[in-house]
C-alpha cells in the first residue's frame, strides 16, 4: 500500500480527520480529535497504530513486520512496517482495529 492509498482509506472512516501535529512530516488520523494512525509521509516505511495490549503481543510474535509502537506507549501501539509480506488487506485489518480501539474510548455522546 502506498502513502496515498492509506490516506484515501483512513480518511473513508467515518469521522475522521487528519492533521500534522509533529511537524511538517508526520501526518496524524483522528476520529474525533483522538490519533489512531500516525506515519512519516517523507519516508512512508511504516505506521504508528493502536492495538488492544494482547492482540499487540500477538501480532509482534507472528509477523516480524510488526513491532512495538516507535516513540508510542509499548502496551497499547504497534509499528507496522511496510513489507511486501504485509498485504493491503491485513494493513486495513489493522487500521481498522485501530480506529476502533480509538472509537470504543469515546464519550457516548460522540458515538
């Protein structure tokens, strides 16, 4: 997957948003102003994503291309790296495990 066919996806969520809020190279995906995916769109090698703390554990042992979240919380993000062994469908898997990781947290009344 490319950088602009994971935007055009993430953004297909409903609510979501994006923005740069680490500088110009870092782009962010929010549902309701809550990051789900963060990636460097200079360098598109990988993606910063939420995970529930014990899928996270199971996914780093099983796919080499995932591994704990870079500059995240360890528990709850991965960093998935953009690997020919990780196909378009698993990453939207992922992303939408993510979001909905995110969309669960919410105040009932933005849901």
């Amino acid at each position: 997957m490319n950088i602009e066919d994971l935007r055009a996806y993430c953004l297909s969520l409903p609510h979501t948003s994006e923005d740069m809020p680490f500088g110009e190279d870092v782009l962010a995906f929010r549902v309701y102003g809550k990051i789900f995916a963060l990636t460097d769109i200079s360098e598109f090698k990988s993606i910063n994503l939420k995970c529930d703390p014990e899928r996270a554990l199971e996914l780093r042992e099983r796919y080499e291309f995932v591994k704990p979240g870079y500059h995240m919380n360890k528990k709850h993000w991965n960093t998935v790296e953009m690997s020919p062994d990780c196909s378009d469908t698993f990453l939207k898997d992922l992303v939408n495990h993510s979001y909905d990781c995110v969309y669960k947290t919410l105040p009932k009344n933005l849901k």
